[in-house]
C-alpha cells in the first residue's frame, strides 16, 4: 500500500536521515551483494555504471525528503541540511581531514582550480600527463602548452601507463604530474604512492582524478601522499550531476595562489555600509577561512546531491568498498573469461582490480547498437571500443544476457 500523505510527513519529521520507513527498511535488508532490492525494479542489465550510476530507493527518499522541506510541509520544516557532516563523510572515504574538502562543481571544475592555483599558465614551467587521463582534459593540457607551459606526455604501452615513464618525464623543473589514478578509458590504475613519491623528491606536486577511484576501489590519499584530487559524485558515489569533492593537502593551502573569493570561504564578515552597521574604513571586514572551502569554495552548490549523498556514502560505508571491488571484480572475471572466446581483445591491463572493462572493437557503435537495444543491455560504446562497469545492483545474469547479446568480433 502507498504512504498517504500524513504518514509521508511524520516519517520525515521522525527520521532523523530524513528517509521514508519503507524506503530505509528496504535499504536496511542489504547486507549482501548484489544489491538489486536497494534500486528500483527494472528490465535493463545496466552495466554502465562508470558513465552514471543508478540512483537507490534510500537516495531517491532522502531527495524527497529535502523536497518536503522545500515545498513547505510543515512537518519537514524541522529538516537540515549538513554540508560539513557530508564533507566529513567524504574525507572519511578517503582518509583525509574534513577541512582539506572543498565542494566543486565537477571533477573538471576541481582540476581547473587546481592549475589556476599553481599560478598556470602565467607562471610557466613543467607538467606532466599521460594519455589515460581523462580525454576531457586533454584540450586543457595542449591550450597551457599553447600557452608556453612545458608540457610533456606520457602515452600508453600495451593500455597502461609505465612508472618508469612517468618517473622519466619528471625532473626538478617539474611543477605538476597530473593523471587519472584510474583511467575512465580502460580501468587501468598507477602506482599512485610511487609516483608522488617520485615527483616530491624532485619538487613536483600530483593531482590525481579520482572520480573511477572514489568509492569502488580502495583509496587512501594521506598514504599515498597525493597533493591534489577531485572527483564528481554521479559515478561511483552514487549522486548525481552537480556536485563534487575537491582534496588539498592542508599544508599546501599557504602556499597556492587565490583565484576563487567565494561566498562560502568568507568568515568573520561584517558590513560598513547598511544602516545601523558599525563604521569602518572598508565597505566590509572580512577573513577567509583556512581550510580548503576557504580557497577554493565559490557559490551556491547543488543541495538536492548534497541530500541524496548522505544517503549514498553512508551505504557505501556500510557495505565496505573493500566488498564493493570484490563484488565488482566477480563480474570482471565472468567477462574475462568469457569474452576471448567470442574473439574479442581486452584492452584493460590484466592485473587491474578496478570495475572498469574495455573490449577494441573496431566500429564498436555501429556493430552493436542496434543488439544492445534489443536485449535492453546498457553499456558505454564509442567509435571503436565499449567498456562494462559493473556495480552493486549487477549479478551475473546481467553479464549473462549482454553476453548472448554480444556479435562475434
């Protein structure tokens, strides 16, 4: 039976996540993986989870719940929303301290602050990257080199990026390695203590693309002595469009150089210029804060993903990411084993543990739209590649039909 309206409302006001009963005893039964119970009911094998992940019935009511509260019920005006609760929650994921968080709009968005930071391109010097980063930033890497920065490219061998490559690239003029620790292309993942390592006995810092990282695969920024990482929440983390996470390295912060002065890094602010204000040489005193949010926070930010996160990363901590790969790397092995058979060639590296799997298949789009449509199998195709990304919801039936789906290469 349907909630009717006032059993809607009381179970906003009683729950203190702001969850529907029906909703968190549904996701409360999870305990083991697959997950289908937690996602809606549907007749799509979705193995395009790296693209955009599905959003749950736990996330789904903690929007409506934020809703309530905007829409004026008055039984959900006692709602609040945690920023700073959900930036701790991400810093714990990631084993980072909440002050070195900022929210950003999008992984790019993160990058971006990261280069004008570094005082790029007007300073000028080294920077290195490699050819499994994320395409998206490829324009931006060749327009700092158009721009007179050093910029030197370390291409793929066999779908991976050597440590010995990326170690020859860098010397002491380098200022910047950046890279994806796991590529969006084939799921290939470096050595990423290895190679900050590496860049800070040269006087390098490393930013690192976490968004295939951040909440599948295990991922400790303090251990591996990353600088810089950014990652959107519509993938792994099971948000949506919008918003996203920015780690600094706090003993960084004096260091960089202010190109945001946002709303949101401001504290102590006081006007001179309304009535009744107290008088002052300034229109207004004000100070940033000395955390992350406070170099690099700017405007408003998407408050519905900041509701359905709560949700999200709380479940992600309940399961363990450490289950997550495993769950993952189940489904992996299925298709490895299976998809030499039917002539296809992996192109993500063997020893990757990552939920990512790239098949080369020449006019991959053409060959297997029209297939993929018909057995309502959900995969990412481009021109001459397709990739699966399996996630928690995915059993292997799902990896099952996409395989009788699958032509011949």
């Amino acid at each position: 039976m349907d909630m009717t309206r006032r059993h809607w409302l009381s179970a906003v006001a009683a729950l203190p996540a702001a969850l529907p009963a029906k909703a968190k005893a549904a996701t409360a039964q999870v305990t083991a993986l697959p997950a289908r119970t937690a996602f809606a009911t549907t007749d799509i094998a979705y193995l395009d989870n790296g693209s955009q992940h599905p959003v749950s019935l736990g996330a789904k009511a903690a929007i409506d719940a934020y809703f309530a509260k905007r829409m004026l019920d008055p039984a959900a005006m006692g709602y609040k929303l945690d920023d700073d609760g959900l930036r701790a929650k991400f810093a714990r994921l990631i084993n980072a301290d909440p002050d070195e968080i900022s929210f950003v709009q999008s992984t790019t968005a993160g990058e971006q602050a990261v280069i004008r930071a570094l005082d790029l391109p007007d300073a000028g010097g080294h920077v290195v990257t490699e050819t499994l980063h994320f395409f998206g930033s490829f324009a931006l890497y060749e327009d700092l080199s158009r721009r007179g920065v050093d910029v030197s490219w370390v291409r793929a061998v066999n779908g991976r990026i050597r440590l010995e490559d990326i170690k020859a690239a860098i010397h002491k003029g380098t200022k910047l390695v950046a890279l994806s620790q796991v590529s969006t292309v084939n799921g290939f993942e470096h050595d990423l203590k290895a190679i900050c390592d590496h860049a800070h006995a040269h006087g390098a810092l490393v930013y690192a693309d976490i968004i295939h990282a951040a909440g599948c695969v295990p991922l400790d920024v303090r251990a591996s002595g990353v600088d810089f990482a950014a990652c959107a929440s519509y993938k792994w983390l099971m948000g949506d469009f919008g918003l996203g996470f920015l780690y600094v390295r706090k003993d960084l912060l004096p260091r960089l150089t202010r190109r945001n002065w946002g709303y949101y890094g401001i504290s102590n602010f006081a006007t001179h210029v309304y009535p009744l204000d107290a008088p002052g040489n300034t229109v207004a005193d004000f100070d940033f804060t000395s955390d992350a949010g406070g170099a690099f926070a700017i405007g408003t930010r998407s408050h519905t993903v900041i509701a359905q996160l709560h949700h999200s990363l709380d479940w992600i901590a309940a399961l363990g990411v450490d289950a997550i790969q495993r769950h993952a790397q189940s489904l992996i092995a299925h298709l490895r084993e299976e998809l030499p058979r039917r002539g296809h060639a992996i192109y993500t590296p063997a020893e990757a543990r990552t939920p990512l799997l790239t098949v080369v298949l020449p006019d991959a789009r053409k060959k297997l739209a029209a297939p993929m449509a018909a057995a309502k199998v959900s995969l990412t195709m481009s021109a001459n590649r397709f990739r699966l990304t399996p996630s928690v919801h995915n059993d292997h039936a799902d990896i099952e039909r996409f395989l009788a789906a699958l032509p011949r290469a």
